[in-house]
C-alpha cells in the first residue's frame, strides 16, 4: 500500500529544520522493551518524514543473541505493532538495510571488539564520518562500564553523543557518581539525559503559552494565581515489571524526574533564549528555590484490588515479583512550595500513582477569585478561573472562565474555552523519543536535563525517602480505580482547597 502524507498548510513553516550530520546510531539494550515500543517506531516515523540523516544506520547490542536478519524481522514487527504511521515497505526497507546487530554482555568485555568492528564497516559502507549516537537503553548499573568502554576506544574522528536514559541513578550519591564518571571523558554538551516528558508537544507548549503570549506572564505569580495542582495519573499498573518497580516506586519513577520537571516549567522565570543552557539555566533556579516537603506535606500510598473501567485488577502486593509485605508506595502527593519572589507561599499540590482512575496528565493553574463579585446569583456554580494544560491524553488547553447563563437574571455559571491540538494542527502529534532522538543528532541539549539539575532533583527525593524511613504506613491504603488515598484529600483540604475533577 502507498501511503502519501497530505500536505498541512497550517503547518508551513513550521518544520524548518536541519537535518542531523550523517552518523550511525548505537541502541545498547536492543532486545528491550523501550527499544521495540518506542526507540523503532520513533525511527520510523522520523525515517517516513525524512528527518534522519541522509547518510544513517543502525547498531543494536544486546546480551541475547541474534543474527543481523533476526533483528531486522523483529524491529519490523516492532514498528508495525507500534509505530503511529502506516507501514511502508520503501521506508522500511530503506532504513533496514543500515540496520546490524551486534551480541555484548556489558558484564565482561565480551563482545566489544566485534562492536568496533561493526561500527568501523557501516561507517565505511554508509559514509557515516565517525560519528555516533550511543543510546543506552539499559539498567542504569550497566551504564559506568559501557561509558569507559566508548571513552577509551574514541578516535579522532567525527563527534559522539550519549544518550542516557532515566532513571539516572538510584539516589544523590549514585547519581553524582556517574556524573562524575561521564565528565572524567565527556563534556556536558557530549550528554543528552532524557526525560522524555520534555519532548512532549504540550510540556513545550507550556513554554510557548507562556513566553509568546503577553498576556499570562504579568498574571503568572504569586499576586494572581492560587495555587497550582500537577496530576501524572496512570491506570495502568505494573506492567510486570517489579523488579525495577519495587526498587524505585512512585518517588523515583514520577517524582525524580517527570514531575519535577513539569514543577519547574510551570515556575521557572522566563530564559532570555531558547538554548539549552538559557533554558535550563532557569529550570535549575527553581529546583533550588524548592524546599523538602515536611511530612505534613508528603502523603504516600499503595494500591489494593479495586476495578479499573470495570474490571477488577489485583492490589499492588499480588503483582507478580512482588513481596508481599512490600513497602512501596504506587502513590505519592505533595505540597511543595518554590521560595522566590515570583511564588513565596504559592502552593503547588502534586500527586502521581499508578492504578488511579485514569490515565491523565494536566497542570493547572488556579487563580484567585474574583474579588468581589457583583452577582448575587453566582453561588456555587462560579467557580475561580483555571487555566488547565491537558499534557495528555485530549492534548491542549482549556481556560476555565465564569459566563452568564441565557435568560432572566444574572445566573453565572463555569464555561471552558479549548484548545485542541487535533483540531488546531489537523496532524497527529509526534511521540516524545521522535523529537528527543532528532534533537541528540542535531546536537540540541535544550529538551534534556543537566547533571546539575538531577542532581537538584535526586537531593530532595533523598531527604523525602530519609524520613519515610521512620514510620511504615498500612498498605495498601487505596483501591484500584480511585484517586489515592484520602490522606491525598486532606492534604488539600486542610487549605480549604480540593482536587480539580477535570
Ligand atoms: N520501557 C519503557 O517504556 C521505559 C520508559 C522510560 C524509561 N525506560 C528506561 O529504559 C531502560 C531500558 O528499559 P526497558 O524497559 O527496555 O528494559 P528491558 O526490557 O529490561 O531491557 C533491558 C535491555 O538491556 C539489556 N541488558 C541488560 N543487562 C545487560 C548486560 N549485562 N549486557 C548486555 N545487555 C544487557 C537487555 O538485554 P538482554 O535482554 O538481551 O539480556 C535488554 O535489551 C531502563 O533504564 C528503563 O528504566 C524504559
């Protein structure tokens, strides 16, 4: 079947880009989950839009083994499985036929020398100038020996990117040292920590709504808004993967990375450019101006059996690989606060969890009220304006604003007006890692984190996991299907304040 990409006027101009140096990329993890589900696809919808480099292919390395072909064949059903585009046989054949895969325990040094080997003939063969994009698709343990390994066999020729996946780290400490290990060989602008919910459209848009419109900025502060709420709300469970689950939980697979990140977009003061050390210059600022949580601010729970969109699911502690007494929380929310000028006692009240009622990511910024409202009949039905991001599912906008109802009197009630990026844009939005891996290629560190700033990130998760260590909750201590535990309500409540139902 041939498919052709109608052309968008709405979206002339809007793809001027370069296109990356020629180069060969490196997935070390190639047999994993990540890779099939997200790293291929994202290759393919970049490859079908001609975004790679004219001159491109591809290593996978991994521990099991499978021959060059074995490989092609499951990326391809990877891509079919996955990809958001349809399949093209030319696209795919085209990006196939640069594709090697290469058996490596990083464990031992077997299997090196015949990953140099492979790298050296493609570069030959695909005229690729020695440069590589290594991506670790692996346990962050695996990450050290792999990085010595590149550092020492690195020649003069052509330039080297890494790209490292999250978590980066366990804690400070080990977060610190493989920093340090990276910058023993590697410059910062050498390393692409991902995030992948900056390369999300609508986290960006955040930045545009509110540094290309004049009319937010005056109002985003501590004078106008509230406060602000920040949910990163799955149905899912754990996918079978307690192994990495029981060790990070909701604190280190959300909160480390993803939520702060969302925290510090929302406060950060605008950059005075859109490069990567402007940007990320101001996202640091406000990952120091955040202090720890008291425990009064921090509530933590754990899922038990409960229905999700009508079918029962088992508790956290019946998941397969997980211990039964198990202290992991699936759930955490907070009310932190950002001690500056712009925020001082501006509440942001975040929560995050797995098994909640449904998949959901917004922020929302709540303003005050209206301070004297003329209407008598306004009552319950007004309620203050709240402009809400929807990072997904739905992606776009929505500004929440009081509107009088048709007919008699002055009846006031909450209208929404929205923006939707389907009806806007009429094109389906790129997936995150298609962005993120253009991005590391053109050499762009703008949508990745600084070793500083996770390091900021890792020392307030440490100082949180320090004092859980004091008491044990009763878990499990909410049901599948619902918002979290009520300690999650009350931790709004006792301000007088409750969760946004959006
Ligand atoms: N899956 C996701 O959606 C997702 C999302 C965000 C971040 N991540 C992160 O991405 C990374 C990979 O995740 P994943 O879900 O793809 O994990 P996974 O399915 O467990 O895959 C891990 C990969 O690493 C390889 N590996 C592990 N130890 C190795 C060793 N000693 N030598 C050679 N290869 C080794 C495995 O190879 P073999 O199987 O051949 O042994 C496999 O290809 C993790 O850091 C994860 O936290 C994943």
């Amino acid at each position: 079947m041939t498919v052709t990409l109608e052309p968008n006027p709405l979206l002339e101009g809007l793809r001027l880009r370069r296109r990356p140096d020629p180069c060969l990329l490196v997935i070390f993890g190639a047999s994993g989950d990540l890779t099939a589900k997200k790293l291929m696809p994202a290759l393919y919808a970049l490859a079908l839009r001609r975004l790679l480099p004219e001159r491109f292919g591809v290593v996978g390395a991994a521990r099991s083994e499978e021959s060059d072909d074995e490989f092609r064949e499951r990326m391809k059903k990877a891509v079919q499985d996955h990809a958001r585009d349809p399949f093209r046989d030319d696209v795919w054949e085209e990006l196939a036929d640069g594709m090697r895969y290469v058996t490596l325990d990083f464990a031992d040094d077997h299997g090196e020398d015949e990953l140099a080997r492979t790298l050296a003939e493609l570069d030959e063969e695909r005229e690729t100038e020695g440069n590589r994009v290594y991506y670790f698709a692996v346990p962050p343990s695996a990450i050290g020996t792999l990085v010595e390994e590149i550092a020492e066999r690195r020649t003069a020729d052509g330039w080297i990117r890494l790209v490292i996946e999250k978590p980066f780290g366990h804690d400070l400490h080990s977060a610190r040292e493989l920093n340090a290990q990276i910058q023993q060989h590697f410059s910062e602008n050498e390393v692409f920590r991902i995030d992948h919910y900056l390369g999300k459209e609508t986290v960006q848009n955040m930045l545009a709504l509110r540094f290309a419109n004049g009319i937010f900025e005056p109002i985003w502060n501590r004078q106008f808004i509230d406060h602000v709420q920040i949910t990163v709300a799955e149905s899912i469970g754990i996918e079978g993967r307690a192994g990495y689950y029981e060790q990070a939980g909701a604190i280190r697979d959300i909160f480390q990375n993803h939520l702060l990140q969302l925290v510090a977009i929302t406060a950060m003061e605008p950059p005075i450019d859109f490069t990567a050390d402007s940007v990320r210059n101001e996202k640091l600022k406000v990952l120091k101006a955040m202090h720890t949580p008291g425990p009064k601010h921090i509530v933590r729970g754990q899922y038990g059996l409960g229905f999700v969109e009508g079918v029962e699911v088992r508790g956290y502690r019946e998941e397969d690989g997980v211990a039964q007494g198990s202290m992991t929380e699936t759930f955490v929310a907070a009310k932190l606060f950002v001690d500056n000028w712009r925020w001082a006692d501006t509440p942001f009240y975040v929560r995050m969890g797995k098994r909640l009622a449904r998949r959901e990511t917004t922020i929302a910024i709540q303003f005050k009220r209206a301070p004297h409202p003329p209407f008598e009949d306004a009552g319950q039905e007004l309620r203050p304006n709240v402009l809400l991001i929807h990072v997904q599912p739905n992606e776009g906008v929505s500004l929440a604003i009081g509107a009088k109802v048709p007919g008699q009197g002055m009846a006031i009630r909450t209208v929404h007006m929205d923006f939707l990026y389907g009806g806007a844009f009429r094109e389906g939005l790129p997936d995150a890692y298609e962005r993120l891996i253009l991005d590391a290629m053109l050499g762009d560190a703008t949508l990745f984190t600084r070793s500083d700033e996770i390091e900021e990130q890792w020392a307030l998760v440490d100082a949180v996991v320090a004092f859980w260590q004091r008491d044990r909750p009763s878990f499990p201590n909410y049901a599948a299907g619902t918002w979290g535990p009520s300690g999650a309500e009350e931790l709004l409540a006792r301000d007088g304040r409750s969760w946004g139902r959006h």
